[in-house]
C-alpha cells in the first residue's frame, strides 16, 4: 500500500520537476527573442517524463539529473518562419507553450495535494471525523 502511494507520489514530483524546467526553458526563449542567432529550445515532455519515471519502453533515456536537476534532452525548436538575425524564437508559440505549461504546472500540483489529503484523510481515526 505504502509502495503505491509513494510510486504515485514520485510519478507527480518528477512531473512537478519537468513542468518547472520546461516554464524556465520557455521563459529563456522569451527572453532571447530579439537576441540575433537565438536557437529556441524545447523538450518533449512526454517522452522526458517516461525516461524520468523509468517507463521507457526500450527508449533510450533523455533526462539527466544534473546537481539534483533535471536536464531532459534538448531539441531546437523549428521555426515557423525564417529571420534576417536568424532568431528562431516564435512569440506567438512560446506564449502559448508558457501558458500551456502554466496550467499543466497547477494540474499536477493540484493532484499532488489531492493525494496528500486522501492520505491524510486514510490514516485519521474515525473519531477524529
């Protein structure tokens, strides 16, 4: 039972970890975007996140923990238009990316509290209700 609990709990912590990186790799492209040669970057979060919770499948693994970080395998982002500066930052991508992430970050918080407080609830005696 406890083995569960925790397996489920690690499964949200490290997504907890990946959604974070990938909010600070957003906010880099953000902030590169008038930066002349920029290369935008990005990570497939699915696939980090299965080489992260060793559910990959035969998969070569494409995250790394670096000083207790996680460093999923990088990829430069395509760009949907091509620049003078060659800048490949897409504005209208990274703001919807961010967004998207921003939400999918309060997802997983919400489901780690919601597990915490099944838990709590389990482990209350019935005369404590």
């Amino acid at each position: 039972m406890i083995a569960r609990l925790t397996e489920s709990l690690d499964f949200h912590s490290q997504a907890l970890m990946l959604r974070a990186e990938r909010q600070r790799l957003i906010a880099g492209n953000i902030a590169n975007a008038d930066t002349p040669g920029y290369q935008a970057r990005d990570f497939d979060f699915a696939a980090a996140l299965r080489a992260a919770t060793g559910r990959t499948d035969g998969i070569a693994s494409s995250v790394m923990h670096a000083g207790g970080r996680l460093s999923p395998a990088l990829r430069y982002a395509v760009p949907s238009q091509t620049s003078l500066d060659n800048n490949t930052v897409d504005m209208d991508r990274e703001r919807s990316a961010f967004a998207d992430n921003a939400v999918k970050y309060e997802s997983t918080l919400r489901f780690i509290n919601g597990s915490v407080r099944t838990m709590l609830d389990a482990m209350k005696s019935h005369n404590q209700a």
